[in-house]
C-alpha cells in the first residue's frame, strides 16, 4: 500500500490552500475532503469537518495506525461514553490508536482524537487514561484550534497556515512541531502563548467534569499528572505528551484541588482497561515474546495485578506468540468460562481455532456472539474474517460490507473486503474497492488507476460503469487540490 510522507511542507500547503482557494472544490460524496474556501477571520464547523477529514487521510498514510478490532472497539466505547457526558458537542467523534511507545495524546478538527499505545502502557487505572481523553474531547467541544484562528484573524492566512501546519507535524514528531511553533510569527508573543495555556486550562477544568459526570475518578487526573512529573522531572528527553501539554507544578496542584471538591467516592477500575493494557504489551510494544510472558507470570506468581483474569489474559496471549497454542487455549477456555461474552477472550478463543483448523466451531462461536451484538466490529470482522479461511466467501462480502456502511474509514474492513473479491474471481470489485482503500490514505493517483482497471472489467455493466465514472471524476478533483499545495 503506498505511503504520504508527512512534512511541514506538505501540511502547511495544505493548510494553505485550504485558507487561500478562492472557489470551492465541491464532491459529488461527503467522504471525500472539500479543499474549498474559509474566510481568514472564521473557521466553521463545515469547514473543520473537511479539514479534519483531509487530516486524517494524511495521518492514516503516514502514521503507524492500529487496525486491531478489541482495541478499537473498546477506545472507542470510552471515547463514545466521555462524550455522551460532554456539553457543546457538535460533530461526531472519531477515536484511533496510533502504534507509539510515547506518552501521547491529541485531538484536532472533526471531533478526531488520536490515542498512542504509550499511554496505555503508563496509565495505571481507566480513570487516568480516561482524564487525557475528557481533556482532548474538550479541545475538541471548545474549538480551541478554530478560536486561535479566530484569534488570529489580523494574521496573514499563511501565517496561520504555518501555525496550523506546525501543529498537524506535532502529531507526528513533537520536537520538530514544538520547534515549528517556536519560529512560527503566529505565536511569538507572550499573549499569544497565553492564549494557548488557557485553553490547556480550559480543558483540565471541563474535561475534569467531563470525566466525573462519566462515571470516573476526577483524581486520575492528578495522579497521571504527577506520575509523569514524578518520572521526567530530571530527563533531558520528555516524552511527546509534555512537549505538547506542559506540566509545570501549578497545574499539579490545581489539578489536585479541582479534584478535592468533587465529593468522595470509590470508582473501581474497568476490567477492560487491564484486558487492553496487556493485549497492547504482548502484541503492540517492543516486548519480545519471552519478556511478555515474564511480566504476567511474575505478576500471577506473587499476586500483583488489579484483576487477576487480566495476567491471565496477557500470559495466554504471551504463549500464543510463543506458539505454544495448547496451553494459551486452556487459559482462554478457563476465562471463557468466567466471563463467556467477553470479546477480548472471545477475540483469542477464535484465533486459537483457526490455528488448529477449527473453523466450524470459531463461526459457531462468533454466531452466537452475533445475536447478541449483531453490530459489533470485533464479532463481524473475525466472523468474516474465518469465512474468508473456510471458503466461504459469499457469506463474508455482506458482512464486510456492513462494517464499512458503519464505519467508512474501516482500513481493516476494506482490505478483507479486497481479499473477498479477490478470492471470488470478481476483478472489478477487487480493484474498486482497493482503490477506496487508497482513498483513505489520500493516495488518489494509484486510486484512480485501479478504478480504471475495475472499468476494463465491468465491460457491459453499464450501472457499474457509471459508479466507475463518478468516483474516477471525484477522486481526480481530490487529486487536483493535492496538486496544488
């Protein structure tokens, strides 16, 4: 699959050119990016929409995403339960995962927040982790990033494109973004850097209440907050989160006081949490194989785990890389028993299956899942994906089909639905949807040659034919905005 390279140039071009185009680049379908007109002195929820979307094809093609399905669906079910408890939302919210031993996290325009596995790694409790995603869902609710346009507005649109553009690379690489920022005009006054610390302050106090209305622990906040002041404090090197968020003592402090005035409550942590901590420390850091496995056994053995099915759950996942199939599936088995709907054990309980050839009992397993979560990604994808293994690819393409109609930005989806085509002998499919899949990076150019590909095989089909026409002209005006950064 082909890959952006994101760049300072590249982003504040783009930035540019959205700020700057005097006539609007319209598509005949909303999934694609409008690189159309915005007035200096405004930025609206239409055009931080198209913004967002643009930036996140740019990310999904330079960045190390996490297509894991439990993963997903359990971020997004926190990210989901923040917001229900947000005010001022007003655009849908897109989390992700971005595969990153850094402590990071970022929010930006269309409601996208991006979530490193880092973070996962050094927060001890869901309430920590959820504190840093009540705090960037805030960002997002009080368009920080559009009301430093707004404040802005006497600037000239490439200084703002600059300043912008120097953000976006921040996601990617702190220092050089952090390092852009400091040389961008945009930002070279004190009131201006002010203006910044405010809505950090902003977002501690609402994202604090965001938190507690939740269900959550408000002193997550202040405890992640002096764990990481506790273990950079006198390192030359901190880690991405503090480039982009500072943590000098008062915020510490405040953030300790802000917590005392909610009333006393014992929050017990989420069983989940510690499931997608150690799936992510076996299967998405730098652990080898064996270490893993030593973590949780040295945790079983002298009883130091929050849940005890967790250390299990990271063992068997831990012999499962070792391949010692047989004794990860007893420990899967003996969770299942416990806990028989929990789809982070169904997840590895249907993995084990296809290993040893079991695809009969895994579709057994994953239908009865699907009566009872009939619109669950993880269910759906390794239902089709087992499908797929067993040769029974018509009954995966609908499946496939259905994930995508939910969640258009699905790359896992598109490349199992690619696989499907493939494996069905139907070329114009197989190319169509490849050439969304490269959509989705923002890699038109390759996009529109495989939808000319899937044109020399609808031959006769004269509706396909049409579909052809219609994205092959959508994705040459995309391309065309590229072109002028």
């Amino acid at each position: 699959m082909s890959k952006l390279t994101l760049s300072k140039s590249v982003i504040a071009g783009a930035l540019s050119f959205i700020l700057c185009t005097s006539s609007p680049v319209s598509y005949a379908n909303n999934d694609l990016p409008d690189l159309g007109t915005a007035a200096v002195n405004t930025f609206s929820l239409e055009k931080e929409t198209q913004v967002g979307d643009a930036y996140m094809r740019v990310i999904r093609g330079s960045a190390p995403m996490l297509n894991d399905p439990v993963l997903n669906q359990y971020l997004t079910e926190l990210g989901n339960k923040l917001v229900a408890n947000a005010t001022g939302v007003k655009t849908p919210f897109y989390f992700f995962l971005l595969r990153n031993d850094e402590i990071n996290a970022f929010a930006f325009f269309g409601g996208h927040v991006g979530v490193h596995t880092g973070l996962f790694l050094n927060a001890d409790t869901e309430s920590e982790l959820a504190s840093v995603i009540g705090h960037e869902i805030t960002h997002v609710t009080q368009r920080h990033l559009a009301r430093s346009i707004e404040a802005q507005q006497k600037t000239s649109p490439a200084t703002i494109a600059g300043m912008l553009g120097a953000i976006l690379l921040t996601i990617a690489s702190p220092q050089a973004g952090m390092a852009a920022l400091a040389t961008t005009q945009a930002l070279a006054t004190q009131s201006k850097i002010n203006y910044t610390r405010l809505h950090e302050k902003e977002a501690d106090r609402i994202g604090m209440q965001v938190m507690v209305d939740a269900g959550f622990d408000p002193n997550g906040a202040a405890d992640f907050f002096g764990k990481l002041a506790t273990r950079y404090r006198f390192t030359t090197k901190p880690p991405q989160m503090l480039l982009t968020h500072p943590l000098p003592e008062s915020r510490i402090s405040e953030a300790r006081i802000r917590a005392e005035r909610y009333p006393l409550r014992h929050i017990p942590d989420n069983l989940n949490f510690q499931l997608a901590k150690a799936r992510i420390q076996v299967r998405f850091s730098g652990y080898s194989e064996q270490a893993a496995l030593s973590i949780f056994e040295k945790q079983l053995k002298h009883n130091r785990y929050t849940f005890k099915s967790a250390a299990e759950y990271g063992k068997a996942l831990a012999l499962f890389r070792l391949n010692k199939y047989a004794e990860s599936e007893k420990i899967i088995d003996e969770l299942l028993a416990e806990s028989p709907n929990n789809l982070f054990f169904i997840d590895t309980k249907t993995d084990l299956l296809n290993q040893r050839g079991a695809n009969k009992d895994a579709i057994s397993l994953l239908l009865a899942q699907k009566q009872l979560k009939p619109t669950s990604p993880v269910v759906n994808t390794n239902l089709a994906n087992i499908y797929l293994e067993d040769n029974q690819v018509n009954k995966a393409i609908p499946l496939l089909e259905d994930l995508i109609f939910l969640d258009k930005q699905d790359q896992l989806a598109y490349i199992l639905l690619n696989e499907a085509y493939k494996k069905n002998g139907n070329k114009t499919m197989e190319h169509f949807v490849k050439a969304e899949s490269l959509a989705l990076i923002a890699d038109y150019k390759t996009a529109i040659d495989q939808l000319n590909f899937a044109y020399q095989e609808a031959k006769g089909d004269a509706l396909q034919l049409a579909r052809i026409e219609a994205r092959i002209r959508q994705f040459r005006q995309a391309d065309r905005a590229l072109e002028q950064l």
